[in-house]
C-alpha cells in the first residue's frame, strides 16, 4: 500500500493494488511523500469505495474545505457505527464533512438554520440524536464552536439517510411528517395524551414509524386497526 498523496498529517490518498483508498489515522502523513509504504499501524480508517463518483466528490470537496473536517466526521462516523450498532454508506464522510463545515461556516457569520423537524427527530430517532449530541462535543473541542441543538437533529438524520437500505432520502422528510400526524390523529380521536419518554411511547413510535416507512414505500399494511386498538389504553 503506497502513498498517492497526502491532504495532512492524519487524512491520505493511497494505492493497494490499483485501488484508490482514502486512509485516516493520526500521524499517518507526518513526515511522509509520496510514493512511500503507508504504516498500516496508524490506520484508523479506511474508505475504499469502488464508486467513481465517490471518489470525484471526496476530492472536489477536499479542494474546498480543510481536510480536518474529514478527521472530524471520521471520528463520528466510527462513534456511531459502535452505539448505533450499524454500518454506513461510505457516502457518509462526504456527507457529514461538507454539513460540519457548512454548519460551521454559518454559525460564525451569525446565520443559524432552525431544523423544523428537531422534535420529531429526537423522539422518532433517539439513538442517532443522542450520537448527534455527542457529534457537537466533538466538534466543539475540535473547532471551538458550540453549535445549537438544531445540529444534533441535522447530524442524526445523516445517519438515517445513509444506512445502506435507505436509498429514497427524500422519503425520510414525508415518513417524519406522516409519523407526527399519526401521532395527532391518535391522541385527539383516543382522547389521550402520550408520554413522550414513556417505554409504551417508543414501542408506540417503533410500529408508526414502521408503517409509515411501508406507507410511504407504496405498501400495503393490514395491521393499522390492530395497533390503535393496542394503544388505546397508554
């Protein structure tokens, strides 16, 4: 595995057997050039995608912004993959590193963006919120910046999106949307007010959100009636 080209001292382009690798590991580039052995001790991360496209947006983007960013997203990226318990589209990097820096970007000039869906994000995707807290102290003892609690919810849903059975994003927005009308429909037609940190609540957004995603998708689900009817008592 030969060095191709070095963004820093932890983020390198390298070839294995005609293969492109992006590799991220601390001191990876320190005192390296070009052509030398990668020391495979150092990796901490390697992304390998046989998708050109990938390849042509990683090094247009890392043309455009630090490639710290990508350190950052890296790290994140390998927090979530042990609490969420899942793998990632490698698409993942490019996604999270161009937002941090965007996010960023914007926080400085003053121009904070209010994610509309925080509250259904937080609620019908806990796990990956709490992942995108934990994404903000990160970045804040990387870049300084104490982002708002709008970023967690922007952040989490970047793990949602590029789960490797996730390819219609479009859809997530139209499934959120349709899971807080249910939820509506539900609580004034029953009379009844959930409990939102309630274990009966989350089992209850776990069968919403399933027939949501069925719903959307265009298919048929025969077991709405049956669970209204299981939840008229929460």
């Amino acid at each position: 595995m030969q060095i191709k080209q070095i963004f820093n001292n932890n983020v390198l382009l390298a070839d294995q057997n005609g293969h492109d690798l992006v590799l991220i590991g601390r001191g990876l580039g320190f005192k390296q050039r070009p052509g030398n052995s990668v020391d495979k001790k150092k990796i901490q991360q390697i992304f390998s995608p046989t998708d050109k496209k990938w390849f042509e947006m990683f090094k247009e983007l890392i043309e455009e912004i630090e490639p710290v960013y990508f350190e950052v997203s890296s790290q994140i990226i390998n927090i979530a993959t042990k609490q969420l318990q899942t793998n990632f589209s490698d698409y993942l990097l490019i996604a999270l590193a161009d937002h941090i820096h965007f996010a960023i970007e914007r926080y400085n000039e003053g121009n904070i963006i209010q994610n509309k869906l925080l509250w259904e994000i937080k609620h019908y995707y806990p796990d990956e919120y709490t992942v995108g807290q934990q994404s903000l102290d990160l970045i804040q003892k990387k870049f300084s910046v104490n982002l708002p609690d709008d970023e967690a919810g922007f952040i989490g849903i970047k793990f949602v999106e590029n789960q490797p059975n996730v390819t219609d994003k479009s859809s997530l927005t139209q499934t959120s949307e349709l899971i807080h009308a249910i939820i509506q429909i539900v609580t004034y037609q029953l009379n009844i007010t959930l409990t939102n940190d309630s274990l009966s609540f989350q089992r209850f957004i776990t069968h919403v959100r399933f027939f949501a995603t069925r719903l959307i998708n265009h298919k048929k689900c025969q077991r709405l009636q049956a669970m209204t009817n299981s939840y008229t008592n929460m």
